[in-house]
C-alpha cells in the first residue's frame, strides 16, 4: 500500500455501521428502537438457574411443600423475566407461562412449565445471536465496501491499453 493510501485510511472517518434490516431490532438498540432484552446477564442468569432446577425436579422426588416452593420460584423468575424483556416479549412469555392452579403443582407439571420456560429462553438466545451475527457481517461488508471505496482508482485495463492501442497510463495519483 503506498503512502498516500496509507494517509488516506488514517484520514478516513470512523463510521458506525448501521444496521439496515428493521428484522434485526432484536438484537439490541438497532435503528432507533429499544432493545428486546434489556437486561440480558439477568436473563441468562435466570435462564441457568431454571434449567437447574429441572435438572433437580428430574432427579428427586418433590413432596407438597417442596412442589409448592418450585411453583413460587417459577413464577417468581417468570415475573423477573418479564421485567428484563422488550412489550412484545413480555407478552409472548405470558402467554406461553401460564401460572399454576392456587394448589401445589404435581412433579409432571412442574417438568413441563419448566421444560417449556428453558426451551422459550433458548429460542430467545439463538434468535439473539442470530441476529448478532447479522449485524456482525453487515457491519464487516459495510467496513470493506467503505475500505474499497477509500482506495484511489487504478487502470480501466488490467492489460494498459485498449484494442485500438490507446495511450498506456500507468495507474497511481498524478500531482
């Protein structure tokens, strides 16, 4: 790369990338919207501690009063989730964890209120890191269409001169 080039790229001003596709919002702050997860340590937190405890309802049996204090904890995490999710989130969570009858739930409904919260969290990561992923090659093209387009141009004809034997100008910037 020569000189001038160099000076060029040092010159050229640093540009966020934008994002582009509004299907991408829910990755975070994209395009001026607010982001679907607001808190997303919490919700990995949450998630992690979720996927524990049905990996413990699995392998012990839950009297009444342990059953009732796994129906607390859960719904106790779905309102936690809640407060960290964007409006159209909340209210898919809430339609999707239904809450428990006013008596202990048995250990197959435990299972499978919890089962079906672990599957929703981890739909919700890889819908992120998908679109993370977008955003991350958008924003790699954006970089080198903006590289590309910084470079002087070079000849027309990679061969110097036309069919019709055209002067030959070799490439580079004239002063």
């Amino acid at each position: 790369m020569s000189e001038m080039q160099e000076d060029q790229l040092e010159k050229a001003e640093l540009v966020e990338p934008a994002i582009v596709d509004p299907g991408l919002a829910a990755a975070g702050e994209l395009l001026g919207t607010a982001p679907a997860v607001s808190e997303p340590a919490k919700v990995m937190r949450i998630g992690a501690m979720i996927r524990t405890l049905l990996d413990e309802v699995r392998q012990a049996e839950l009297d009444e009063a342990s059953r009732d204090r796994m129906r607390e904890i859960y719904e106790q995490s779905v309102s936690e989730l809640s407060g960290a999710l964007s409006t159209e989130l909340r209210e898919e969570l809430q339609r999707l964890a239904l809450p428990f009858d006013s008596e202990a739930p048995s250990e197959a409904e435990l299972r499978v209120a919890q089962a079906q919260l672990v599957g929703w969290l981890e739909g919700l990561f890889h819908g992120i890191q998908a679109a993370v992923a977008a955003q991350q090659m958008m924003a790699q093209r954006q970089l080198l269409e903006m590289r590309q387009g910084a470079l002087p141009a070079g000849l027309t004809n990679p061969e110097g001169a036309d069919a019709e034997g055209a002067e030959k100008h070799p490439g580079g910037v004239y002063l």
